[in-house]
C-alpha cells in the first residue's frame, strides 16, 4: 500500500512518473499507474483545481496487456464524469 501512496504523490507532484515502467497512456484518456502487480487505471479530472485524477479500478495483473474490460470500464466512467 505504501508504494501505491508514493506512486501517486509522485505523480500528484510531477505529473508524470517512469514511463512504460510505473506508468502507461491505455486509451481515450485513460492511463494506468503500474505498481509491481498492481495496476490502476485512472484519468485526469479536466478543470479540476487541484490536478485531480479519478482512480476507475484496480487490478492485480495477471497477463502481459490490460485486460479489455478495466480499459473500457475506465472509459464509461470517465464519459459519466465529464457528462456530469
């Protein structure tokens, strides 16, 4: 748990973090923190004052590529939220 709370202050902090190692760019906005087999797929909140990102999911990975349904159920939310 720990690790995953560092990931995201880095990333909070930066805006970015190691690419492809602690962070991918998934699709239609939607990328994924990679912390060991952990990964969680978020987006970046538009508008937002604090630079938010809304975190959809989370995983443990069990295969080398995303699986299909985090990818497309981070899209959903993130279509809710900005139709909101």
């Amino acid at each position: 748990m720990a690790d995953i709370i560092i990931r995201l202050e880095r990333y909070a902090a930066t805006g970015t973090l190691a690419v492809p190692r602690e962070l991918n760019d998934l699709r239609d906005g939607i990328r994924e923190i990679k912390v060991g087999d952990v990964r969680l797929p978020f987006f970046d909140v538009p508008g937002s004052v604090a630079n938010a990102i809304r975190l959809t999911s989370g995983f443990l990975k069990k295969s080398w590529q995303t699986p299909r349904g985090y990818i497309d159920e981070a899209i959903w939310v993130r279509k809710e939220d900005l139709a909101s």
